[in-house]
C-alpha cells in the first residue's frame, strides 16, 4: 500500500490502569470512530495512523499496556453479527464502505 493512500485502520489497545484508560480512550475518541470500548477504526495513510499511534503511545505505560494498529483488507466481502457497526441511519461522510456497510 503506498504511503499517501487512505486505508481503513484498525486502532486497539488493552490499558492496565484506569486513569491511563480514560486518558488514551479520550485521545483514540478525538481520532476513530470507536466500534467497541477499546476498539477503533480510521480511514487514514500510515502517516496518518503513525502520528495517531504516537499521540496514544505516550499516554500509556509499555511494560503494563498495549498498543496496537492493523491495516484492513479493502475489496473484500464483509461480514459482521449482531448490532451494526454504527447506528441505523448513521454516515461517516467521506469514508469508504467499510464504515458505512
């Protein structure tokens, strides 16, 4: 994937304090659109995601956190279960159809 393109990213994390969770959930809220607690997608270039992941990087603590981003596999089909990734009527404008779908 070259570096200037746009991307669906998944941005997760697993925080052993409570004050440092809030915290980089507060950050991660301010970039993603959260899916689950500790769970965030982004449409972003690897620049885009590494100055995200920094940002989260110091707020948390390595020898007791976790930190972690993965690009998503674009053209292909998709299958979720259970309730929708985002509310019934909800659109991210802008955003491919991995967020709208």
């Amino acid at each position: 994937m070259p570096a200037s393109r746009k991307a669906p990213w998944l941005i997760c994390y697993d925080i052993a304090d409570p004050h440092r969770l809030r915290r980089v959930h507060a950050i991660a809220s301010r970039h993603a659109v959260p899916f689950q607690y500790s769970l965030f997608c982004r449409e972003a270039t690897r620049r885009e995601v590494a100055r995200i992941v920094d940002l989260l990087a110091e707020a948390i603590n390595p020898k007791e956190d976790d930190l972690r981003a993965y690009p998503l596999l674009t053209g292909v089909p998709q299958r979720h279960y259970g309730r929708g990734r985002l509310p019934d009527g909800v659109l991210i404008e802008g955003q491919t159809s991995f967020f709208n779908s």
